[in-house]
C-alpha cells in the first residue's frame, strides 16, 4: 500500500475505533488483492452495529469527513448501490465506503480482507460466507443484442451517430469486455485492466471504437458483431442462438448502409 493510502486507513481506524457504533472495516479492491498503484482507489466497507443503522446512514457524509479533507461526497443510487458513499479526499484521494451490518456482509461479490475489527468475530463471519463475483448470462445477452443490433442501425440511418457511439461503449462494457474477461479468467467487469488481461485482442477491441463519422460508425457496428460471434462461439452449446434475429437485424444495418 502506498504512504498515501496506508496514512488515510490509518487515520480511519483511529477515528472508528473509538466509535461505539462500528464494529470493523474490511477493504475490497485492489487492497484486497494487494495489486494497489499510484492510481487506486479505496474501495472500503464499514461494518456498524443495526441499532445505529438510522443514524448511521443519514450521517454518512459526517462521518466521511472525519477521516481526512473531505472535497466531495455523494450516494450510490445511480450504481443501484444506496449503501455507497463516494468521496473524494484532498490529496486528491478517491474512497468508496459501503456501509453494512453484520448480516450484509455476504451481499458482496468478492472476498474482502479485515483492516480493522473490535473482536474476533468479524473475521470468524467471513471464513464462513463464500463470495462470488456474478458471471455474465451469455443467453440474456443474446436474447438481446441483435435487437440492440438494430437500434443501432436505425440512430445510423437518422444520423444520430453520438446515440451510436454511446450504444457501442455500452456494447463493449455489457458484453464484449465482460464475454473476453470470462475466457482469461479475469473478474468480467466491463473492461477493467482488459490491456493486462487480454492483449491479444486490443486490435479487435479498437476496431469497435467509432469516431463520429457515419462510416466509421457503421464499421466499428460491423466489428462489434464480428467480435461478439467469436466469442459467443464458447457458449454456442449451452445457448439458444436467436439465428432469425441476427440475420434480420444484420440485413437491416445492411440495407441502411446502402442508403447512406
């Protein structure tokens, strides 16, 4: 851990420890996977007791800005995640804190480590839950991506090649990244750290990156089929192949180039 997060943890347990209302603090992340640099964030989670649990999330913000310069802070319902608070610290500093009872802990997707605890039992509680992080569902992705497909040749056809390129960074967040991720055994998180776990399809993957012209948007679609059949080709066994769909919706991003 580097001098600017190992200070920062360590003014946190100082203030927490003397807070009856917590019970531990457990890191996730790259602390968790001791794989921290110069550009990781905090990713922690601060266990309190559930009589506290109202005061507790109405004074999140507070309490965050007890552990160092707090510049800004905001919840986490955009992520679907109400129990997150983001911060920013001077330094500057990115922390996430999730804040969680005893009986929330197993609601994680990765096995944290113990930074911080009041007793042993803390730790006795995760030797006993077994994380998972979820993989992707390769059949709900393809029940939809050739209607997806599609979408995005109708916003080509009108011209409203932004609509287009913010549909392709969706498709590489939602399916490419997390399909090649799955296959290099890598956590399948949109497409973190892909350079370092998947280089040999960097090409293929800046191929499905547009700029804003209609013929590059057309192709980067054309790429991003083509990528998403040579990985779904692993999963082709276990999945029903919506074949119609994608010949419909191919054709139709077809027949729209055509016109352009």
């Amino acid at each position: 851990m580097l001098k600017q997060h190992e200070e920062f943890v360590q003014n946190l347990i100082r203030q927490i420890q003397d807070d009856e209302r917590f019970v531990g603090v457990l890191a996730g992340g790259s602390m968790a996977k001791n794989s921290m640099d110069q550009f990781s964030d905090l990713d922690l989670i601060l266990v309190y007791l559930p009589t506290f649990k109202t005061d507790i999330m109405r004074n999140r913000l507070h309490i965050a800005s007890q552990f160092g310069h707090l510049l800004s802070g905001f919840t986490g319902e955009h992520v679907g995640e109400p129990r997150l608070l983001i911060c920013l610290y001077h330094g500057p500093l990115h922390v996430d804190f999730k804040f969680v009872t005893m009986e929330e802990i197993n609601d994680g997707v990765e096995t944290p480590i113990v930074v911080w605890q009041r007793d042993s039992s803390l730790e006795q509680l995760l030797n006993q839950i077994q994380f998972s992080y979820p993989l992707p569902d390769v059949q709900w992705i393809e029940d939809r991506f050739w209607v997806w497909v599609h979408y995005a040749a109708t916003k080509l056809g009108r011209g409203e090649l932004f609509e287009v390129i913010s549909f392709l960074s969706f498709v590489r967040e939602t399916v490419l990244g997390p399909l090649i991720l799955m296959q290099h055994n890598s956590l399948p998180n949109g497409v973190r750290k892909i350079e370092r776990h998947a280089p040999e399809l960097i090409e293929e993957l800046e191929e499905t990156v547009p700029v804003h012209e209609k013929e590059s948007c057309y192709n980067t679609i054309k790429s991003s089929i083509s990528l998403y059949l040579y990985l779904r080709r692993y999963y082709e066994s276990d999945i029903q192949i919506k074949l119609e769909a994608q010949q419909v919706s191919i054709k139709y991003l077809e027949e729209v180039y055509e016109e352009m």
